[in-house]
C-alpha cells in the first residue's frame, strides 16, 4: 500500500486549496457547482443536485499522449508550463496569507441572516399539507453546511403563532414552519454569539369565524291585550386577541383583506394590537 497525503486548506467564499503528494490545486465552488484545477493542469468542473446523488463532471487537460510533432509538443509544454507557474504562484500567496491571518488570530467575523425578512402563511383547504420553508445563511470561519444545527438557538416571540422545525442544510440552514394559529411572531437565530435579525412570519389559518344568533324579546303592555315581539339580531363573535388586520403606511384605520384600501404594502396585526396603539375600524370594510 503506497502513502498516500491530502491536505485542503479553506481560504473563504468556498474557495480552497488542495495539496496531495502529487500536485498542488485551487477550488472554488459549493455543493451544487464547484470548478478545480491543479498544477498538473488538470480542469475538472462538477454540477450536482444535492440530496438527489445526481451530477455531472468534465474534466480536461492533464498528462495526455504527446504530439508527434515538435511544434506542438513544444506549445503543449509552454502552455503547462505557464499555468503551473500561475498556480504555484497564486497557491504559495494564498498559504502565506492564511499563515499569516491565523498566526494573528484573525478569524473571518460570523454573519447570521434570514434569506429575507417576513414570511406569510395562508392556509386554505388546498394547502394545509404544504411545507412552509425558511432558509438561514452563515457565513464566516465556518460554511452553513459544516455547522451542527443542535449549535443554533431559534427563538419566537410568539411561540403560540409557530414553530420550526430543523429541515436540512447545504448553501443554506434550512426550517420547516409549522403554523399553529392566526398571528405573527419574530424569529431570531444565534450562531456562534452573533443573533440575526428578526424574520417576521404571519399566520392566516384560514377558518371561518364563528357566527351566533341571539333573540333579544320586547313586551309591550297595552289595554286590554299584551304585544311580545322577537327580534333576531346575529352577531360575529371576534377574539381581538386572534383576529388579523392590516394598517397602511399612513392613516389611523385598520383594514381587512376584503378592503380596496389593502395592499402588500400593510403591516399586518392583532385586532388587539391595533385597538391599543388608537387604530379605529375602516369605515368602507368594517374593520
């Protein structure tokens, strides 16, 4: 069994540098694409679904079967020659710098975000089985795909609106969002000290609301014989507490979805909410 000795160096960005006993290599790339070479001038480049085993690689240049001309052994030596020294260059700065930041204790600073800042979930018959997903980026000394989930702290403002759930990681950390009832909540992660900003997810459950009637009786008392009447009036029983509705960037009224004046543009929150903070019922919907 002959020795055998590999060693890769990450420089950052998902760039790293290869040394076997053979040659000496550059990468760059990620899971789903990733573009090599080596002093042997050998190029390889690889595209891959992750999680499917599926993928595509193509590879060239390399030691291949000389010319038998002279001319064109001489211009396929120049050429090799050429992009070794390039490689050999390039790989020697890139450890001489590494050494360098590391010998000072420098570290690439943690970045923890959400791939982007709210997230709605509106649940009808047609979707209530659907998987809702949230992606988590880090970046720094170590690449979403090498962290350990169990080292991320998820926490919700309003663990009563959702929950998430661990999915899967690769470019990003990625949550399955486990709705629970109608509402919003702040979701924060922490990853090596550093807390990202809020994502915001709101919950449309999509129920009805709940309707009841009651019978409010009027009697009347006249000579020589007694009027009753009975008047049905049906009310809608709302939980302030529970109850969705949207203001606009400007006004001082709450809105419905039904509304004209509803757009993508309002913030959704709790009836309760918006009565507290001196928000009145928009007169066109209702509030």
């Amino acid at each position: 069994m002959g020795l055998r000795f590999r060693k890769s160096i990450k420089i950052g960005n998902g760039a790293k540098l290869n040394i076997n006993k053979k040659s000496v290599g550059f990468s760059v790339g990620g899971k789903g694409a990733r573009y090599s070479v080596n002093s042997s001038g050998r190029r390889t480049k690889s595209v891959g679904i992750p999680g499917t085993g599926l993928s595509y690689v193509s590879t060239s240049g390399g030691r291949k079967s000389s010319s038998r001309s002279s001319h064109g052994r001489k211009a396929s030596s120049t050429s090799k020659g050429g992009c070794l020294l390039v490689i050999i260059i390039f790989c020697a700065i890139s450890v001489i710098v590494y050494g360098i930041a590391h010998l000072f204790g420098y570290r690439r600073p943690t970045k923890v975000e959400w791939t982007n800042d709210n997230y709605s979930i509106a649940l009808n018959d047609y979707n209530r089985d659907y998987s809702h997903i949230i992606y988590l980026r880090i970046t720094g000394e170590t690449d979403a795909e090498d962290v350990d989930p169990k080292d991320i702290k998820i926490e919700i403002s309003n663990p009563d609106v959702c929950q998430l759930e661990y999915d899967d990681s690769g470019a990003y950390v990625t949550y399955d969002v486990k709705p629970l009832k109608d509402g919003f909540a702040d979701v924060t992660a922490t990853y090596d000290g550093v807390t990202s900003d809020p994502i915001t997810i709101t919950v449309d459950m999509g129920e009805k609301v709940t309707t009841t009637t009651t019978t409010t009786t009027t009697t009347t008392t006249a000579e020589p014989e007694t009027t009753t009447e009975a008047t049905p009036v049906t009310t809608t029983t709302q939980d302030p507490a529970e109850t969705i509705v949207y203001i606009t960037a400007s006004g001082d009224k709450y809105h419905n979805k039904s509304c004209r004046y509803y757009d993508d543009t309002c913030t959704p929150m709790t009836l309760q909410d918006a009565q507290n903070a001196g928000y009145k019922p928009c007169r066109v919907c209702g509030g």
